[in-house]
C-alpha cells in the first residue's frame, strides 16, 4: 500500500522527461518543460512536507490538493 508521500513522488516523477526529446513527443508534458519542472519540484516538495508532518504528527488538510493533483497524474492504479 502506497503513502500520499509515495503518491506525490510518482506524480512528480511522471512529469519528468527523461530527455529534452522525449518532452517533445510525451503528451503528458504539454506543459513546457520549465512548467513540468516546477509542477515536479512542487509535488516532491509537498511529498517531503507531508512525510514531516506525518513523523511529527502534526499532519493537517493541507495536503490535500497536491494529493489530489498527484492522483489525477497517477491515474488508475
């Protein structure tokens, strides 16, 4: 069973191409590259937080946006 954290990651590493020429032709990114960049680094921030919060127990509904972007990434698991 996957965490939100394992969620988020997944999403950002999704939106990462493996190359320049890969963006080009991947229909996930037809977002420019620098805009895919920023959502990745975005949701693997969020990833990071929530896995802080979680350890802390301070973990709040703040998370719930970024989660629910990741998943829509994600897509059907």
């Amino acid at each position: 069973m996957s965490t939100p954290a394992d969620e988020l990651k997944a999403a950002a590493e999704k939106l990462r191409p493996s190359s320049p020429a890969v963006a080009e032709h991947t229909v996930a990114v037809r977002l420019s590259p620098a805009v895919a960049d920023a959502l990745a680094d975005l949701l693997d921030a969020e990833a990071k937080r929530y896995e802080r919060a979680v350890s802390v127990g301070e973990f709040d509904a703040s998370h719930d946006r970024p989660l629910a972007v990741a998943r829509q990434i994600n897509g059907p698991q």
